[in-house]
C-alpha cells in the first residue's frame, strides 16, 4: 500500500513545481528541516521511480524527468471545516479529515466522500470536494 504522509506530498510539490522540476538537497532541506528525514523520503521516491538522483558540483539534484512515473496530487477539502488535504490515488472515494478536531456529532473522527456514490452506482464517477 503506498501511504505517503504530507511532509512527503511537501517535497514532491516544491520539486515538482521547480523551474527545471528539480532541486538541490540543501532545497529541500528547507522544505523539509530534518535532513535525515527528508533524505530517507528522497530515497523512497528514487526507489519508487518518481525521481532521479544524479550528483553534481554543488552536491545532489533531485529531479523529475521523462523516465519517472507521474504521481498525480489531488487536493480535497472537507466540506465542513475546509482543511485542505492532499491524496494521489484514482481509486479513492472517501478520506478522513486531516484536522484532528473535526469529528461528527457522534464523536467519531470524520469521513467525507471524494465522489458522488450515487453516480458511482450508475456507473460514473463524479469528483466532489475536490479543490483541483
């Protein structure tokens, strides 16, 4: 199961949204301050196919190229609190809430749907809550 955390989805995003779609590690460093931490999720994602490592003069370059896999980043929002969180897989139809206090009147952490599940019965997906 590919579980990737926001920290993750952080990383990815600044290198995605890169001018050459890459960075130096002392960059991403400043996205993620924990440099081991950032360098084992690096690592995870070259492991993956999503990113390249080469070496350079300045040090290592994390970047996306041709090669690599695409991971598509959905934002959602819930519906009821509008915390924004991040999901990247197609099959998805529902996400808890990413804000730890948002819970339904029963108590319960909340749930919120990602598409309509009464176009899914009939055979096609319609994406809601979705902010891209």
């Amino acid at each position: 199961m590919n579980r990737y955390k926001e920290v993750e989805f952080d990383i990815l995003e600044a290198i995605s949204n890169a001018l050459e779609k890459g960075l130096y590690f002392t960059d991403i460093v400043k996205v993620c301050p924990d440099a081991v931490k950032a360098h084992k999720i690096l690592k995870k994602f070259v492991s993956r196919n999503y990113l390249t490592e080469t070496n350079k003069v300045n040090g290592a370059y994390f970047c996306i190229t041709e090669n690599n896999l695409e991971l598509n980043i959905r934002r959602v929002v819930c519906p009821i609190c509008k915390t924004i969180r991040r999901t990247h897989r197609d099959d998805q139809i529902a996400i808890h809430c990413s804000n730890p206090e948002c819970i339904t009147p029963s108590g319960r952490h909340r749930t919120f749907w990602l598409v309509n599940i009464d176009h899914r019965r009939r055979g096609s997906l319609r994406r809601i809550n979705c902010v891209n």
